[in-house]
C-alpha cells in the first residue's frame, strides 16, 4: 500500500494534538532518534480512514511493530483483545509507569497487549527514558 503525505497543516494539527508525544509509548519527538508517523489508528486495511478521529502521532518503532493490526493477546491471560486507541481511549487509564519511570506497564488487557505488540518497553526506550530522567524531560515527571 503506497504511504499517504498528509498536509503541513494537518501534521502539525496532529503533532500538536499530541503535545508532541509518541500517543503509544510517550516518547517525546524531540529526544527520539526514530522519525515521528502520522499512523492510522484503524488501519485503512480495516477499513480506517484519513479522518482526524482515527488518526495518532507514534514514534517509528511503535508504529512499525503495530502495522496492521488492531488486536493482539494480553500477555498475562492469552485473551485477544483491542489494541489502545488513541482517540478513543484514555492513556493514564491503560497505562502507568513503574517506580523508577523506566518501564510503562499495563493496567488492563489493553494496555498490556498493546505494550506487548508494540515493544514499549524496547532497551531503546528504557535507556532514553534513563537519559530523559537525567536531563528532566521525562515524560512522566
Ligand atoms: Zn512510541
């Protein structure tokens, strides 16, 4: 499927919007090596469409691991459930972080399964968060 180019505009709507976090793992855009998405959160292969409503910003590596899927199993029970949505779901209620704020951890089966798919917790992350902790630009501070 050949990747959309959105408008300048709509970008920066959706960057803004996302107070320019990854809307997955919360990495901040300014302090992550990947390259930001604009990712459907639906994918047009399910039907999503370029609505603002099912769009998020995601990091490269949360958006690459997610590719097409909406649904994955929650580690903890093997259930397959929903992934987190960002527009429709609250982040603070799926997810947390753990004491040292290096690690994000799931609330409910949809927090953990989409911490799973996504690897949101990729040596990648747990070390920038260390760094991000050391500079005072953690996310969750
Ligand atoms: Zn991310």
């Amino acid at each position: 499927m050949p990747r959309r180019k959105f408008a300048l505009s709509k970008r920066l709507f959706i960057a803004a919007r996302a107070d320019f976090l990854c809307e997955y793992c919360h990495t901040p855009e300014d302090f992550s090596p990947d390259l930001f998405n604009i990712e459907h959160v639906i994918p047009l292969l399910h039907d999503g469409t370029d609505e603002d409503g099912n769009l998020a910003y995601a990091c490269g590596g949360c958006n690459g691991n997610k590719h097409g899927h909406v649904a994955w199993d929650d580690p903890q029970t093997g259930v397959h459930t929903s992934l987190f949505h960002p527009r429709n779901d609250n982040w603070q209620e799926h997810f947390s972080w753990n004491e040292d704020l290096t690690l994000l951890l799931g609330s409910t089966p949809k927090g953990r399964a989409t911490i799973d798919l996504l690897e949101m917790n990729r040596l990648g992350l747990v070390n920038l968060r260390k760094a991000l902790l050391a500079y005072g630009a953690h996310p969750g501070k």
